[in-house]
C-alpha cells in the first residue's frame, strides 16, 4: 500500500524505551475463557501514554525536540497521555481539543500542566489548529494515532496480552488496534470494534481506502476522529482484520454491566470492545479465549450513575 507501518520488533524497540515510564496493566480471567485487559489502569487513564512516550523519547534520541515542546491535538485521551508523558521527562506540552472535550477531562490537563487551547467541535478541528500552532513554534508534533512511533507504543498493549485466540479492540483512529495487530496478529486475531456512530475503519475497508464519515456517538469524545489513520488502515488490510459495529445503546447498556457485575468504571469508548460481546455482535466459538482491551477510565463517575439509574426506572 506504499504505507510504511511498525512491525513486531519496532513494539519491541517500543517496550523496551518506554517500559521504566509505563505500567504493565494486569489481565484477569472474569470468567471462564473471558479476559480483561485492564490498560484503564494505565498513567492518564488510558493507552495513550505508551504512544506519548515512544514518540517524544524517539524523538529525543533523534535530536528532534526543542525547547518549544510537543504539540497535540485530541478528544482527551491522548492529550492526556502527552501531557503526562511531557510533565514526567520535563517538556512543555501544549494540547488542542474541541470546545466540548469532557470537563473531567481538561482539567486533567491543565492539572498536568499543559496549555489547553479548546477549538471547534470535533477533533478534526482542534487538529487543524494544532497545525498551525506547531508551524509558528516548531514544536514537536505528537498524532493522537497516526504516527509510526504511537502506533508502536500503542501496540506495547499487545505483548502484555494473555494466551488467547482473539482479542476485541475499540477503535477510532485506530492506534491501538493497528498497533495490537501489529505486535501479535500474526498468531492471534484481532477484532476492531466501532461505535456505529463513528466508523472509521469499518467505512474505510468499504470504501478500500481511508474516508471520512459522520461523527455522532455517545463514545466519539474519545472514538471521534473522522477517518481512520493511514498506517492503522494499512495494517488492517495487511492482517485481513475486520470490523464490528455496535449501536450507542449497546454501548451505554455494556458500560452499565462493566459496573454492575464487575465494579469496573470505564469510559464509552472502552466499554464499546465488550459491547460486541454483550450485545451478541461478536459470539465466540465453543472452547474460545477471548480477551477485551478495556482501554480507558476517563470519564465522570456522575454520568454512569445517571445513566444506570435511567435503566432501572
């Protein structure tokens, strides 16, 4: 696809400059051949961490990084993972999300001591001024989840997978599921799974190319980019993978079950893997081992309990 993208050793390479930075997040069998992989647990709140870090270390041993610092443009999450990333090596981090980011979410931010610019109302608009903001400083762009170096980081996840025969990922942008089948497709599969209201990858492996779609889901502060990223694209054609769609509704009911019968608090976006379980989309064959990657925790416990409490009447 003339898309140059991580391979198995470039995660390795990944792990080994980020580990002393990054937790190696537990996985537990909730129920016979049902893993969670519990990245919710990970500094920021998420996976994005592990791609912040790569990215900014890479380009330190490249003598990339200046004193302007990094610049990102994000829904929150990978923000969020910048800016701890930044504040942990000592570099300035200036982060753009659109003006209706989740207020749980900017004020971690600015607690991490980022400078918080909120513009337009989706992360293809807070992207655009990144742009510019990183062409008038020269600051190192950090992608939320196009970039060979966060995808590798992402794909840090994978390695730290129990023996499995298949893995459900949230996708978005696809960094992390393009980085996961990066590490491990070879012998496991891999499944993205996508809000309806936000499919990337599922309208780009339609479409045979990466295209933009029609953001509007309950999980698109932190699964809301527009189009899927190219080497994430050019990964899951290489693998074969596929893409599962799941309505917001499922979404909503599988965040509530994560709460109910495990006492997990997750955001949309990381309840979105399960819902393809909870909802039937994805059914594993007799004997299967599946894992879910429960990627992310940043949300406002407020809205779970509102949304739990609409459920039982």
């Amino acid at each position: 696809m003339g898309v140059d993208f991580p391979n198995r050793q470039d995660i390795e390479d990944a792990a080994a400059r980020i580990g002393a930075h990054v937790r190696r997040t537990p996985s537990y069998e909730v129920a016979p051949g049902l893993w969670f992989k519990l990245e919710l647990l990970q500094h920021s709140g998420s996976f994005k961490a592990r791609g912040a870090f790569n990215r900014i270390l890479s380009a330190r041993e490249a003598g990339e990084l200046t004193d302007a610092g990094v610049v990102v443009a994000s829904g929150g999450n990978a923000g969020l993972g910048v800016a701890y990333a930044a504040a942990t090596l000592g570099v300035p981090a200036e982060v753009f999300v659109p003006v209706n980011a989740p207020a749980t979410k900017v004020a971690k931010l600015r607690e991490l001591g980022a400078v918080v610019h909120q513009h337009g109302r989706e992360y293809a608009e807070a992207y655009a001024a990144s742009t510019i903001r990183v062409a008038e400083t020269g600051a190192l762009f950090v992608h939320a989840y196009d970039q060979p170096e966060i995808v590798a980081g992402q794909g840090t996840v994978g390695l730290e997978l129990p023996d499995v025969d298949t893995v459900l990922v949230a996708t978005g942008g696809g960094g992390l599921v393009g980085g996961v089948v990066a590490a491990i497709g070879d012998r496991i599969t891999v499944v993205a799974v996508e809000p309806a209201g936000a499919p990337t990858l599922h309208a780009a492996l339609t479409a045979g190319k990466p295209v933009d779609v029609v953001v509007d889901s309950v999980a698109g502060d932190s699964l809301g980019a527009r189009r899927i990223g190219t080497i994430p694209f050019a990964l899951a054609v290489h693998h074969g993978m596929r893409s599962l769609l799941v309505p917001d509704e499922a979404i909503v009911e599988a965040r509530r079950r994560l709460w109910d019968q495990y006492r997990i608090v997750v955001e949309h976006g990381a309840a979105t893997a399960f819902a393809a379980l909870d909802a039937g989309v994805y059914v594993p064959a007799a004997g299967e081992r599946v894992a879910v990657v429960l990627c992310g925790a940043n949300t406002d416990p407020a809205t779970l309990h509102a949304e739990t409490a609409h459920a039982t009447g």
